[in-house]
C-alpha cells in the first residue's frame, strides 16, 4: 500500500470495516521508508561502478596529457572514488540499517530528514568536481600552444571565459537534472512519508 494513500486511510477507517491502528500506520509508512533508503543505497553503489568503470578500461591519458590536466585528472578521481564516493556510500547504508530498526516516530522523521540532507550534501560534491574539473580544462586550453596559435591576435579572452562559463553552467545543470531523476523521485516520497508522521505523529 502507497503512502500517498494513507491519508484517505486515517480519514476513512471510522467508516470502513477494517480499522487500522495507529502502529499499523506507523508500520506502513516504516517499512516504505526503509525500502526507499535501501533503494537510495542500492542506486548510490551502481552509480559509482559505472563512474568507476571507464577510469579503469579507458586510457585518457593522452588527451589528459595533451591538456595538461593528466596528474590533476589523477587526484580528482582519487579524491573521487577512494574518499568521497565511497564515503557517502558507507553513510547511504548506515542510514539504512538505522531505519531498518523499530523505532518511535520522531526517530523515524529524524533518519528521514538525515538521509535528504545526505543526498543533497552527495549531489552538491559530485556538481563540485564536475565544475572544478571543467574550469581546469578550460584554464589549460587558453594557456596552451595550439589554441593560442590559432585564435586571432584580437581575439577578446574575456569572451572565451563567457563561454567557458556558460558551458560549465548547462553541464551543471544537466548534470542537476540527473540527479534530480535518479534520487528526487525516491526523495519525494521519503517526503510523502515524513509530512504523514508529522501530520499524525503516530
């Protein structure tokens, strides 16, 4: 049974021959949640074996080199995948099993409103690097030989940081909007079932 229904559950149950109590409910929206968490988790590790996996089987090193963000590229992905992936991972799962226990409402609203804050804290580092890992591109591109051989001698460079900006912010926002698809549904209903416990406080 969908949260979005448990309101229409507590105003309709005095007139139904099935009445659900106030555990049931709370049991519910639980179980849901739990599930929800674990999904979150569950996305969060797929999402860092696909980013991992052409790290691995890809050689860049040539254009990274010819860039000149080879060692810079290097560090980011350590950074990356050995210190902040894996760490909002750990953090994923261990939102999980907390939920997972049988616990009082208001500890239920609370790992609920951790687990967003989590998401958002995960999304906002991953847009951090991309936007980081952009800007250096762009920086080497204007210090190096061959754009600077073929950009003519009056060309404006304050234009070309225009560029390179409004680029960075559609990448972002593209970026944003995966995001948004891959965890804003499974919030939103984490949402669903917080403003039911804060509504009832069961």
């Amino acid at each position: 049974m969908t949260t979005d229904k448990l309101k229409d559950i507590w105003k309709s149950q005095k007139l139904s021959k099935i009445q659900f109590s106030e555990t049931d409910i709370y049991k519910m929206i639980h179980t849901k949640s739990a599930s929800i968490v674990k999904w979150i988790f569950y996305i969060s590790i797929i999402e860092f074996v696909i980013f991992i996996l052409p790290t691995l089987f890809l050689d860049t090193s040539d254009v990274e080199s010819e860039i000149g963000i080879e060692s810079f590229t290097k560090i980011l992905n350590i950074i990356n995948f050995c210190i902040i992936m894996p760490t909002f991972i750990y953090l994923f799962y261990k939102n999980y099993k907390a939920i997972c226990v049988n616990d009082s409402s208001k500890k239920l609203m609370k790992d609920i409103i951790r687990t967003k804050k989590i998401v958002s804290y995960y999304v906002f580092s991953q847009l951090t690097i991309a936007a980081i890992l952009i800007f250096k591109i762009a920086y080497k591109i204007s210090l190096s030989d061959n754009f600077l051989e073929q950009i003519p001698s009056d060309f404006n460079m304050n234009l070309f940081w225009v560029i390179a900006v409004v680029f960075t912010l559609f990448f972002i926002f593209i970026v944003w909007l995966f995001y948004r698809l891959l965890y804003g549904i499974l919030l939103s209903k984490l949402n669903v079932n917080y403003n039911e416990l804060n509504a009832k406080d069961v």
